[in-house]
C-alpha cells in the first residue's frame, strides 16, 4: 500500500499534477510545486514513526500494521476525488497537501514495521531473505501503479489531464483493502510475544533498556537510509518528470521503464536479501552504494541523448540498484541493528528523518536545481553526493547478520 502510494503520486506528479493542480506555472517550476506537495507528506513521517512506532512497541507490530494500511489507504483513495484548481482554485493543492500529510503519518510506521514483523519471524540463518520481502511487497505496490498508470497513458492527453489520472487512485482502495483484511488475520510477531511474556513476568531485565544502549545504531541506520532513499526517489520519481518535462521524451518511456524494472525486482529483490545472508549485510551494502556513486555521472550524460531504450535502460539500471538492490539489503540491516524493547521506534524514526533528508525532499531539490541551472550536471552531483553518504556510512556500522533479536541493546 505505501508504495501504491508512492508510485501513483511519483507517476502523477511527473505527468499530470503540473496542470491539473498548478496549471499558472510554467513547465519547470509546475515540477517543481508537484514534487514539493510529495515533499510534505515526508514531513509528517517522523511523527508517525514515533507515535505508531511506540504503539508498536508498547502493544505490538500487527495493531500498527493495521491502523498504517487503512490511513494510507483511505487518503490515497481520497487524491482521486479531488475537485481540480480549474474547479476549486487554490484548495485544490491546500486538500492534496492534507491527504499528503495524512499518507505521510501513516507510512511512517508502515514500511519499519513490515520489515520488523518479517525479520523478528524468520529463520537467523534466512533473516536477509525473508525480510528483505518486504521489497518484494513494495515492487508489487510500484508495479501495479505503473501498470495502470501504463493503460491510463493509453487515453488522448486532454482526458488523461481531465479524469484519467484519478483511476489509479481510486483503484487503490481495493489494494487496502485486500491488505487490511490479511492484516487482521496474521499473528503477532514470537520475538515481540516472548518479550510482552518477559515484561508480564517483571522481569528487570526486560523492564527497562540497559545502560550502554546509545544512539549510534540510529546514526548508522540514518546514514544508510540517505544512501539509498534519496537515489531511490529520483531514479524512480525525479527522473520519470525530468525526461517528460525538460528532455521531452514520451510518456510511456519512463512509464515503461518502471515496468520493467519492477520485473525484474521479483529476482533483484530477494537476491539481495540472500547476498547478504552468505556474505554478510555491511559488505553488500557497500557494493551497492559503490555501484550507484560510479552510476550517477554516466545515467544523467546518458539520459541526454533522448534515445527512448537509452533512458528506459538508465531508469531501469538506477532503480535495480537503489529501489529494489539496496531496499533487499536494508530490512533485516535495519532490524538487527536495535534492541527488542525500542526496535520498532528507534528504526522507524531513523529512516523517515532520513527520507525526509533524502527521499522526500530529492525530486524537489532535484527540480529546483534543474530550474536554477538548467544542466545536469548539479543533479548528477547530488546523486552522488547522497549515494557517497551511505557508502561511508557503511565503514561504520557493524556486521548484524546472525545477531539475537531478542537482545535488548543496540547491536552499536
């Protein structure tokens, strides 16, 4: 559901947010106010993920799970039915800002606890594979948003601006509610069951986090978040309106290169997860952001030739390694670098206020920096830049893989 949510927003503000909901602006700078209204909801992540992530922790993964599907459902849902500024003027964008913000607090105890639930259920020697499915139920969510946006694409321009874009949200809401209905029947994590069993029992040691359990793990979890949330939004958010907008490419490539390489995320995904069962989960992840900081350069001079299977394969090459690559790597990362008592908050915190400093604000720095310049350049340096910072995050985080998740401390 979150990233039904995320695609579907990515897609439309690329496409068709600029003249449905800012149409007085010019090209660049309607870009632009479309990807700040997608910058706000990032804004409200951090309070979700402390307000549900303590929930989480206090009364369990599976009650939060829930309350996040049927939030971001409803508000997704509830973007289709928005009057247009044609109809409405300026509360057209003023509602689209409160659904964003609505999505924002739900998503950011969604994607934590999902990983959470995952790795505190699976095998120690299978932790990477199996929570690294939580990217899997993500690129399903991307996948099927690029999928209708696809045949919405089909209609001429002026009924796709008019009406067809609200389908794919309003087509969300049966995703939610497939979602909620699994939801509610699933059981409660047997990591977070035995530690409710220990606090019952007033057991010291489960009554209260022990000294020496400090912040690094949270720095550690920030750093790598950086270096994969923000390349990960603008392979797959920026780029679809840049090459739209600025290089004039049609539609339907980046579309179809989000497709594409949401296929491929079925193998990439879980391959991932894997790599980082046999060879460990720091090391893995160093790769990856190796790959992107060598990758940046190259895509944005690549992307300049406007050759329809050049840019589809740049889109498609940027989200196999940062969307779906490094997410694979980065669940049971996460996971095991907490404590059991405060996993689900002190994680879930982490990486929202690292989406806020990445992923949340990238297609809009991107766009503003596109506006400012007018080359790419500066858009190829900030790409870097933010993959840079998750790759010497990894010099100082800790090898997890085999770790006791029912550890109280912080694995730093």
């Amino acid at each position: 559901m979150e990233y039904v949510d995320f695609a579907l927003y990515g897609l439309a503000a690329g496409l068709v947010f600029g003249e449905v909901f800012f149409p007085e602006q010019g090209p660049v700078v309607a870009l632009l106010s479309s990807f700040a209204t997608w910058a706000v909801g990032f804004i409200a992540r951090p309070v979700g993920a402390i307000v549900l992530g303590r929930v989480g922790d206090r009364h369990g993964r599976k009650l939060v799970l829930v309350i996040t599907v049927a939030l971001m459902g409803v508000s997704t849902t509830a973007i289709g039915l928005i009057p247009s500024y044609a109809a409405i003027g300026v509360w057209a964008p003023a509602i689209l800002v409160f659904l964003r913000i609505c999505q924002g607090f739900g998503a950011g105890a969604e994607l934590s606890g999902g990983a959470v639930m995952l790795a505190e259920s699976a095998p120690t020697k299978r932790r990477g594979l199996v929570a690294s499915l939580i990217g899997v139920g993500s690129n399903s969510g991307t996948l099927l948003a690029s999928s209708v946006w696809l045949l919405v694409l089909l209609l001429p321009q002026e009924d796709v601006v008019a009406w067809g874009w609200r389908i794919p949200f309003l087509c969300s809401i049966l995703v939610a509610g497939a979602a909620l209905l699994l939801r509610r029947t699933m059981r409660e994590s047997p990591v977070f069951e035995s530690f409710k069993e220990a606090k019952e029992q007033n057991l010291a040691h489960a009554a209260q986090e022990p000294q020496g359990s400090g912040w690094r793990a949270f720095f550690v979890m920030l750093g790598l978040r950086i270096g994969e949330n923000g390349p990960s939004y603008i392979a797959q958010g920026f780029l679809i309106g840049y090459v739209v907008n600025a290089l004039a490419v049609d539609k339907s490539v980046p579309t179809t290169a989000v497709v594409v390489a949401s296929l491929l995320g079925f193998a990439v995904i879980p391959f991932s997860g894997w790599l980082t069962d046999r060879f460990g989960r720091r090391i893995v992840y160093r790769v990856f952001c190796l790959l992107l900081v060598v990758y940046g350069v190259p895509a944005f001079l690549l992307l300049e030739s406007r050759e329809p299977l050049v840019v589809g394969g740049v889109i498609v090459v940027g989200m196999c390694l940062a969307s779906l690559g490094m997410f694979g790597a980065q669940a049971a990362y996460g996971a095991e670098l907490f404590g059991v008592q405060h996993r689900y908050t002190k994680m879930g915190v982490a990486k929202e206020l690292g989406s806020i400093l990445s992923g949340g604000t990238a297609p809009m720095v991107a766009a503003a920096l596109l506006a400012a310049w007018g080359s790419w350049i500066p858009l190829a340096v900030y790409f870097v830049v933010m993959a840079g910072i998750g790759l010497v995050t990894t010099f100082f985080a800790p090898e997890t893989r085999g770790r006791d998740l029912t550890l109280l401390t912080d694995a730093v």
